[in-house]
C-alpha cells in the first residue's frame, strides 16, 4: 500500500509525535492487517508515473487456531500486488491483489482492495508533512471474517536530520463480517529510522490493534508487534525493504518475516 520514497529524506525525527504515538498503545480488535505490513511515507507518487509494489509475508510461528472459519496463519505465506498511479501532484490511486499460500491447502486468493490518496503541499511549511489514505478492502471470510471494511490512514512524517518518523493512526471499520456492529477501531503504526549511509536505513516499526476507539479491549486480547527493519535506498525508483518482526502478545502473530520490493515507471 504506499510506499513511495523511502529516499530523499531531509528533515526528521520529532520526539513528541513518537510520545504519542505510544499514548494510544495501553489499551484488541478484529484482524490486523498482515498482508501490507507497512507503515506509510508521506509522498504521493507523481503525475504519470506508476508504482509495482509487491508485498511478501512469510509466518514462520503463528496463531494456530482460528475462528468463524479462518485459516491458521502458521507459515502461511502472503504475497501481495499493489499498484499505485499518479494522478496529480498531490493525489494518488492505488489498487491491490492479495493472495496467500495455505499449508495443505495451496495458493488463495484473500480479496483486493482500492486506495486514493492525497498529501497536503509540502509549500504550506506545516510543522510536519501530512497525507490521508483510503482504503475499501474486500477480504475472504477466510483471512478476515470482516469481508467490507473501510480503514481511514492519517500519515505524520517528520525528518531531522539523518532521522525518519512517521506515524500512521489508522481508523478501521467492518461495513460487513463480525465487526459490522462496532465503531471504528484504533491500528496505530510508527515508523523510526536513521539512515547510516545514503543507501541504508535500518529502524523500528511497530503496529497495533487495541479495539474500538470508545473502548479498548483488555491488553491481552490486543494485537502488538514490533519490527526491525532495513530499507535499502539504491535509486529514487526502488523501494527495498525488509523486516523480522515479533509479536507482544499472545493473540498476536509470534514471528513474521516481511519483504517490500517496489519499481516506479514513468508513462
């Protein structure tokens, strides 16, 4: 789901927006998303160009037994095909194709989805870059028992230096599936890194799903996984990144290896 530029960084890392970031994580939700595990850049990618995403998930530990029908995650393998156009310099549309491997059962198709997104003008001069994404999924009751859902992305990025932040309070909603009758809920993500060199970036990424944002649900039945990553920036048309995450409780994925691999084409 985005990407953009993981190149071209220049500003950075606000310690305050990271305080809140972590605010909201004290306090479980439907299904965390875990075929994009990503947390989003600010940029849109730019008129006439198109963006090839392609995201890899691999569970080598994870939850092995499920409800209302849904395959166990154990070393299933996600691969995800998203594709995002520009259509203007500040506004974006992007759709994906998800899919999976399923132990004994072979290769799935999980749903797909369609994304616009638009970014304020960086000539504001706001203390932070700002853009909103949105995004319809329409997932198989067989990865996510919420078959219509709406998630709603703010996207904070902040650069100092060498340092990157961004923060991502997304808002999820079932329209259809188990969820359906509750209010949005709370998918924090929160992206740091420092880039060592022009090419490389290692960092730390952290998601969450803590429940609906009028009550939270009880720690142990939230989801919290944190990352290590490493973002390799060859040339502004590539995106490379790689990620061992682990999961912080237990109805959360234990392990989860992560690959982003992106190509941007001028038309």
């Amino acid at each position: 789901m985005a990407r953009r530029v993981f190149f071209n960084r220049k500003t950075g890392l606000c310690i305050p927006l990271l305080a809140l970031a972590f605010l909201f994580v004290p306090s479980n939700a439907g299904a965390q998303d875990l075929f994009e595990i990503q947390v989003y850049p600010y940029d849109t990618v730019e008129p006439h160009h198109t963006m090839f995403e392609f995201h890899m998930n691999f569970f080598p530990s994870g939850t092995k037994t499920t409800e209302n029908g849904k395959f166990p995650v154990n070393h299933q393998f996600h691969f995800t095909t998203e594709i995002t156009h520009g259509i203007t310099k500040h506004f974006e549309l992007a759709g994906y194709i998800v899919t999976a491997w399923v132990p004994d059962v072979g290769p799935k198709f999980a749903g797909a989805r369609i994304r616009p997104r638009f970014r304020l003008p960086e000539e504001w001069h706001l203390p932070f870059k700002f853009s909103l994404s949105t995004e319809l999924g329409f997932n198989k009751h067989q990865f996510d028992s919420n078959t219509i859902t709406l998630e709603l992305r703010p996207i904070i990025e902040k650069e100092l230096g060498k340092w990157y932040l961004s923060f991502n309070p997304d808002f999820a909603k079932s329209f259809k599936g188990t969820d359906s009758h509750r209010g949005f809920g709370f998918e924090p993500g929160v992206k740091v890194s420092y880039a060592v060199t022009k090419k490389v970036e290692p960092g730390i990424e952290y998601y969450a799903e803590t429940g609906p944002i009028s009550h939270f649900e009880p720690i142990e039945d939230q989801h919290h996984i944190v990352f290590g990553t490493v973002d390799v920036n060859t040339t502004p048309n590539w995106e490379l990144n790689f990620g061992v995450g682990k999961g912080l409780t237990g109805s959360s994925e234990h392990w989860i290896v992560k690959w982003i691999v992106g190509y941007r084409f001028g038309f």
